[in-house]
C-alpha cells in the first residue's frame, strides 16, 4: 500500500484508523466500556496483525449513541439493543424511500 492509498482511507467511515486507547479517549468513555459493547456485538472492532482492536468512525458514532443512553441510566446490554434496532429501522426506512421513489417514476414513466 502506497502513501497516497493511505491518504484515500482518511474520508472512509469503515476504514479502521483509531486504536481503542484513540477510541475510548475519543469518546470520554473506558475501554472497559469499548470492551462491553463489543461483548454485546454491537460493534465489531477490526484487528490489526498484532491482534489490537481498530475502530471505525462509523464504529465510534456507534459507540457514542450507545454511551449517551449509558449515561442517562440504561443498562448497557439495552443500550447496545436500542442502537441496533434504531439502525435497523433507519435502514428499513431508506429501503421504503427507495422502493416509494421507484414506483413514483414507474408510474410517471407508464403515465406518458
């Protein structure tokens, strides 16, 4: 991989560029608390060779909506399930919008 490949992954929510040191300390949480959401699957850190935990931006906004329920009381294996189903209904509603814009310009396309 070249410099410039390197450079390119800088604007790529997936690519895993922060440590969980970075990460936690990104996110004013523990790596105890990186470690539980981990643990309850909500996220799925990459390894690097050395077998060390790497995180995504998508990852840590993730991470983040997860530690905002945390910190206003709720448990944290309910937290990591609120975030998942939030996520699931906003992919279910971009899948709707897509098939609503579809069937929108089959019907304007049969109209003509």
């Amino acid at each position: 991989m070249t410099a410039d490949d390197s450079f390119g992954r800088l604007d790529d929510d997936d690519y895993p560029a922060y440590t969980m040191g970075r990460a936690a300390d990104m996110l004013g949480a523990t790596q105890g608390f990186l470690r539980a959401i981990g643990e309850a699957r909500l996220i799925t850190p990459l390894r690097s060779e050395g077998g060390h935990r790497r995180y995504s931006r998508y990852q840590l906004r993730i991470a983040a909506r997860a530690r905002e329920l945390v910190d206003q009381g709720t448990p944290i294996e309910a937290a990591c399930r609120i975030v998942i189903l939030e996520d699931q209904l906003e992919e279910a509603q971009r899948i709707n919008a897509e098939y609503r814009h579809a069937a929108e310009s089959e019907n304007q396309a049969t109209a003509s």
